[in-house]
C-alpha cells in the first residue's frame, strides 16, 4: 500500500474547509499488512501500529511524541532535524483528474457509503484509478479530522508540500473515506469520545532535536554524529584496507542499532 497516497486522500478531503469543531471517536484501519489504531477527540490524536499498546504516536499541543512505555520523545523535532538533510518525500497526487461515481453503495464497518473511482496521476508521473468508498457519516468525517490534524503537524515538522491533494477537496466535499481498493478498510468505527487520560503524556518529552531543552543538542545532535561519524570510517577505510573488515562489523552492529531505535520511535 502506498501510505503517502492514502495520507494525501484522506488529508484532502477536509483541505481548506472550515470544518466544525467535531466530538471524538475511536477507529481501527485495516491495510494488507498491519492494523492500526487512532483515537481522537478534538485536535488530539493517538496513533497506534500493530497492536503494540504500549508503543505510540501522540498530537496534542501542534506536536507528535513518539511514546515507548514511560519514555517519550518529541518527534517532531526529531523530523525537523533530518527535514533538510534528506529528500523530501514526492507528492503522491500530482495530478487530480476526476472522481467518477460507480452508482453502487457499499457498506464498511457499519457505515453505508457510495463507491466512487479517484483517477489521479502519482507523484512519479503513473496514472491510476482507485476505487474509494466515501461518506459523509458523521463518524467518517470526524476520523478524517484526525487524519488532517496527523498530516498538518507532520507536514509542518517535515516542511512537506501537500497542494498536490488540493484538487481533491472540492470533488470529495468532506466526505469520509471508508475504504481505498483492497489496500486500506474501516474495519470498526466508534463516536464515542475516549477518556482524556488516553492523549496525556507518561512522562516529560525528551528532545529529539539540535537545541533541544533536554541536553545540549538533543538526540537529534547525537544522530547526526553519528552520520559524520560513520562518513569519517568510511573515508579511512579507504585510506587503511587492512581495517575493512573490522570496521564492517562495527558498521552493521552501529546500523543495527539505529534501525532499531528509529523502529521504536515510530513504531514500525
């Protein structure tokens, strides 16, 4: 599944509204390899991949905090260290073309929504054409808050042009996305708000980011020595043969380590 692509779909269907202020609620989403979780209530999200209940994304306050049992991170500083140090991510709606309706309805997780084919071009220039189940159910339509208010701060944080799924907005009007094709389904739906102490924080964020007010520098500072680190190895390696193996090793056991920690964070 192309998880930019339904992000940019369900952001675009509350882009630029002047949405009302909508309750709470709670939603499972099913794609073709994982599950996950969101729950929601105002502009407060938590986010939950895979089951792992005690490993989340939390928004609240314009942030998102990456929580593992007691310990929690600032996640978005963390993606605005690295947001000009990596390529940024390409628009997964380059081009809108139309929203064509099937004139079949179908219902998903309770909810009756009609069926609608999205034909769009992606970012790397493909033409597609999705079939999306879209309704304007109020339990639809507050779960897309949620996803507007998760893609507006993660946007900010990694300075992301979403205008690509702009186009998009007139033709969805509001309406909620239900299902995506066979990649992503609403498998239950809640409007009921959970309880407030589901968006608190365990604990005081530490800073992932360079100025970070925990540390000097954070552990966004620390990862980026790390890089300068490793290019360092890289250029001796060049210069001194004989320590290739060795310092391969050290390589893999230091990426290993990193790959695990981003793996925590983000819950993957």
């Amino acid at each position: 599944m192309s998880h930019r692509f339904l992000t940019a779909l369900l952001t675009a269907a509350s882009v630029g509204l002047a949405a009302p202020a909508f309750a709470g609620g709670t939603a499972t989403i099913a794609s073709q390899d994982q599950s996950m979780s969101l729950e929601y209530d105002g502009d407060k999200v938590r986010m939950n991949v895979g089951g792992q209940s005690d490993t989340y994304m939390l928004i609240r306050d314009g942030r998102m905090y990456s929580v593992s049992g007691d310990m929690v991170f600032d996640a978005s500083s963390l993606m605005r260290s690295f947001a000009g140090q990596a390529p940024a991510p390409s628009e997964d709606v380059g081009d809108f073309h139309g929203l064509k309706a099937t004139g079949r309805s179908e219902t998903v997780a309770g909810i009756k929504g009609e069926v609608y084919v999205i034909d769009f071009t992606d970012g790397d220039g493909r033409r597609q054409q999705k079939e999306a189940v879209l309704s304007r159910d109020k339990r639809a339509r507050e779960m897309q808050q949620a996803f507007m208010r998760m893609t507006e701060v993660m946007a900010e944080a990694t300075n992301t042009n979403t205008s690509g799924a702009a186009e998009m907005d007139a033709a969805l009007d509001g309406r909620g996305i239900l299902r995506m094709g066979n990649e992503m389904r609403v498998t239950e739906i809640s409007g009921s708000a959970p309880s407030a102490a589901r968006f608190e924080l365990p604990a005081e964020p530490q800073s992932l980011g360079g100025g970070g007010s925990k540390g000097e520098g954070g552990l966004g500072a620390a990862i980026s020595g790390f890089f300068g680190d490793k290019a360092e190895r890289q250029q001796d390696r060049a210069a001194d043969r004989t320590e290739q193996e060795i310092d391969e090793q050290t390589d893999k056991a230091a990426d290993s380590l990193m790959d695990k920690a981003f793996d925590k964070l983000f819950g993957n």
